[in-house]
C-alpha cells in the first residue's frame, strides 16, 4: 500500500521530563513558566566544574516495577514509560503487528550502563557484571523494548544524530506511514545520562552552562547574557496514524504531522550552518504544503549557547522570516539532547491543539542580533494553524518539522 502525500495524524501522547511525570503536569509546568533544572547534590558531583541538571521530576522508580527496571538502562525505563502513556492516550489502536513500527531516537543511549558496570568490573570482577549489561547499553535497546512491549513487528528503528534524533525518529514515523510500510509508528526520543563524565565534557567543550549558584536561571536562550545549556534527562513519544486508519476508529486527533526535512551540514563537528538549518527549515515547510507565512509558531531548538542561538535565529529569519513566535521550552527542562527534538514536537502539538504559546523563562534582555518574535514573561493566547519544530545536533545534523491544526 502506497499512501503518497496522505495526512499522518498525531493521535497519542506521552512524556516524563524534569517539569512533569506526564504530558498534561509537563504542559501544564510549561505554560506556567517553571524550571526543572535542580543542584546536584550527590557526592559525585561535588567536585565537578557543572553542578545541575535537569532531573526527572517523577523518578522512573516510582512508576515501574524493581523487577522489570533492573533489567534496563535509565534511557529505556523512561522511554516505554513515555510510550505507555503515548499508548493509553491514543486508545490502544487495534493494529496489525506488522503495520505497526516504532522510531525511538536517542543521543547516546545506555552510558549510565556502560559506566556504571564498568565500574562494576574494575572494582568486583568479572562475575559481577550484569548479563544484562549490551542489551542495557545498546543504543537500539529503548525502541527494541518499546516494539516488544506492543508487538510491533513493522520495524523497530534508532536514529542517532545527538540532539537531533527525537525530530529524526519522528520524520522517520512519517515516512514509513507515507511509503505505505505502516498504519501506526510509535516515534519519539529518549535520554538519560546525567553523570559527571558527559557532564565534564561539556563543560570543558564550553557548551555548558556554569551559573551553579542559580541554576533555575542557567538556561537562558536568547538572552544577552547566556552562557550556555543545562543537561537535561527525559523522554517523549507520539503515536502517528495514517489518517484514514485514524478515522475509521474515530480516534481523537490532536494535530497533523504535515512535513519533515532532513539535512546535514558536512561542516564542522559542533558549530551548527545557518544554511543547512534554514534548508531543512524550507524543505519541511514545502513537504507541508504551507507558505512560510503561515507558520505561526516555532519551536526553537535554542539551547542558550552563544552561538547556536544566533545561528538559528538566522535560519528562521532566512528560511521564513520573522514573523512567527518564537518558544524555547529549554529555558523550564534544559537539553534533554536525544529526546530534545520529541519534546519539542509535543510542545507544538499541544500549541497547536490549546492554541497558545508557552514562554521563554530567563529572557531579560533579548540579544539585539535575534530578529525574532519571542514570547517570554507569560503564555501567549493566539490563533495557530502551522507550527514549526527545531533540532540540530552535534555532527551537523538538521531536522525540521511542520505540524498543523487537526482537520
């Protein structure tokens, strides 16, 4: 079955983030304006240069069985918990196993595993290290258990482009529909590595924010006075529908993914293009079948670096101008980096559907080189009926998505 250009409808979402156990209380956070990025205070960051994050706010433990959870690296825990959610959200489509598929992306996977046994190994030897340590760390692991969970036998796949791969596994959702190689894709992006060697390295690369004494403050995107992201865990999933198959069991549509584009820089290995992202920018936009005009949203991918903001800032300029408004729900759940692109595009729905715009917190004095519209201070109520979703990851890679209003 070959579905061309057909609608692929968002019918079902799930999330756990540092704002929120869910998708209604990390909404709902973001709306309001709140900040999840917390001090660390376990022993093993004392010393570290970076001292906060952004940790889950609903710790996976108290949602999942000690049984079923030791068996899994954190990235997986957090991942089927999100899809579950996703899953009960939509109504539990009756699908064929084979027509349904599953893109879960991630940055980098199971390194709280990789880690953490081996220490194991260092310290106890080689009997104590779990048998279950590949299957943990694999970065394929979240969206193997994730089609295991709901027997999905169309494809099990793992983007990996860093904090582009949530975006990535989602345009890959819309393909598979579109080339007629599924009915239902379970997509999104998972992510958790909060320890202190990730931590030091971006640090040490100046990616990283240093504000520990106010960490609520660190993530500023746009702001003057940015200083860089706050490393973030989490993980977002949404189940994508063939709009006929949605129809015909009266699902409830929360938006429609219009168009995806996908596009790398072959440049420099951490310093995003201005021409690669506002290409993907464009493609997405013209795969919707929207003009630029009518984008009234977009979700920046905006980490609070000082140069990625810039730079993105011109893309959008570029690519359709700057009239939209503009949110970076970074500033409330820090760089959730392979769920990033997920949470993101939950975001948009959710505008999309309530219509209104979540703010930009910490965004005092907006840096006068970002010609854009964005919103800070208080949620914005307006008329949406296109938004734009932002990701651009380590290695030059540049994803961008259109959803528009349900029809």
């Amino acid at each position: 079955m070959t579905a061309g250009n057909e609608a692929v409808l968002v019918t079902g979402l799930g999330a756990t983030t540092p704002l929120g156990g869910d998708v209604d209380s990390t909404w709902a956070a973001m709306l309001a304006g709140e900040s999840g990025i917390t001090p660390l205070e376990a022993e093993w960051a004392a010393d570290l240069p970076v001292r906060m994050a952004g940790r889950l706010k609903v710790d996976p433990s108290e949602v999942m069985g000690r049984v079923e959870a030791r068996r899994l690296d954190r990235c997986e825990q957090i991942a089927l918990i999100a899809a579950r959610q996703a899953w009960e959200h939509a109504g539990r489509p009756e699908v064929e196993p084979e027509r349904l598929a599953v893109a879960i992306g991630t940055g980098i996977g199971g390194v709280l595993t990789t880690l953490g046994q081996d220490d194991v190994l260092e310290t106890s030897g080689v009997r104590r290290v779990s048998p279950h340590t590949v299957p943990m760390l694999m970065p394929n692991g979240p969206a193997a258990y994730v089609s295991m969970e709901f027997g999905a036998r169309g494809g099990a796949h793992t983007p990996v482009s860093a904090c582009a791969s949530g975006a990535e596994a989602i345009a890959l959702g819309l393909d598979l529909i579109r080339l007629g190689r599924a009915d239902v894709v379970i997509a999104g992006g998972t992510e958790a590595c909060i320890s202190a060697l990730p931590l030091v390295g971006f640090a040490n690369a100046r990616a990283h924010s240093m504000r520990n004494d106010a960490p609520q403050e660190a993530s500023r995107p746009f702001d003057v006075d940015r200083d860089g992201f706050v490393f973030a865990e989490g993980a977002a999933v949404i189940v994508l529908e063939r709009a006929d198959f949605a129809r015909a069991r009266s699902a409830r549509v929360h938006a429609a993914l219009a168009g995806s584009g996908l596009t790398s820089d072959a440049g420099h290995i951490t310093a995003g293009s201005q021409e690669g992202q506002a290409r993907a920018i464009r493609m997405a936009v013209k795969a919707a079948g929207v003009a630029p005009e009518e984008i009234g949203l977009v979700h920046a991918h905006a980490t609070s670096t000082p140069i990625g903001d810039i730079t993105e800032a011109g893309s959008v300029t570029e690519a359709i101008g700057p009239h939209p408004a503009v949110t970076a729900t970074k500033s409330m759940t820090g760089h959730t980096f392979g769920a990033a692109g997920a949470i993101g595009a939950m975001a948009s729905i959710l505008a999309l559907r309530d219509q209104v715009v979540p703010p930009t917190i910490n965004l005092h004095q907006l840096d006068p080189a970002v010609k854009l519209d964005v919103v800070s201070g208080e949620a914005r109520k307006m008329q949406l009926n296109a938004a734009l979703a932002n990701s651009f990851g380590f290695g030059g890679h540049n994803a961008a998505l259109v959803f528009t209003t349900a029809q």
